[in-house]
C-alpha cells in the first residue's frame, strides 16, 4: 500500500527529508505522498521512515492503493531502473 498523510499534519518538516525515494512534498495545505513514488521504504527500511518520524502519527496505509510487498518491491526496481 501507499501511504497518505492526513489533515492531522502539522507541516512539521521532518517527514519529507526521511523518503528515501522524494515521494513526499509539499502541498497546498499539508505535506503530500505520491503514490506512484511511495514503496513504504521497502528496498531501503524494514520500516516507513516518515511514520517513524512522525510526531503526530498522521500517515498511514492508503486504503484506495492496496498492495503487497511484492508489488512494493517491484515498484521500488522499477524506480531504480529508471535511475
């Protein structure tokens, strides 16, 4: 699954820098996931760093983007081959 950050945001800043694949910016009100770029860390942390970062628990699983591990890590390859 891809992730989405909720309007519990705060725009604290400390999600962004933490993906490792640029899949969070800023948007018009709050901070953003784009799904197409979101792995959940798979390839890079046993873990989504932005959830662990953040303060106010607002990210979570994108009911709308629902997808195995296994797609995750073949979205990841296909973001490093692009590279």
């Amino acid at each position: 699954m891809a992730l989405i950050i909720t309007d519990e945001c705060i725009n604290c800043d400390v999600c962004e820098p933490e993906c490792p694949n640029s899949a969070i910016s800023q948007g018009e009100e709050i901070y953003e996931i784009n799904s197409s770029l979101c792995t959940e860390c798979v390839g890079h942390f046993n873990e989504p760093q932005c959830i662990e970062v953040c303060p106010v628990d607002c990210i979570i699983n994108n009911p709308n983007m629902i997808e195995s591990k296994d797609q995750l890590q073949a979205k990841y390859q296909a973001l490093i081959n692009k590279k």
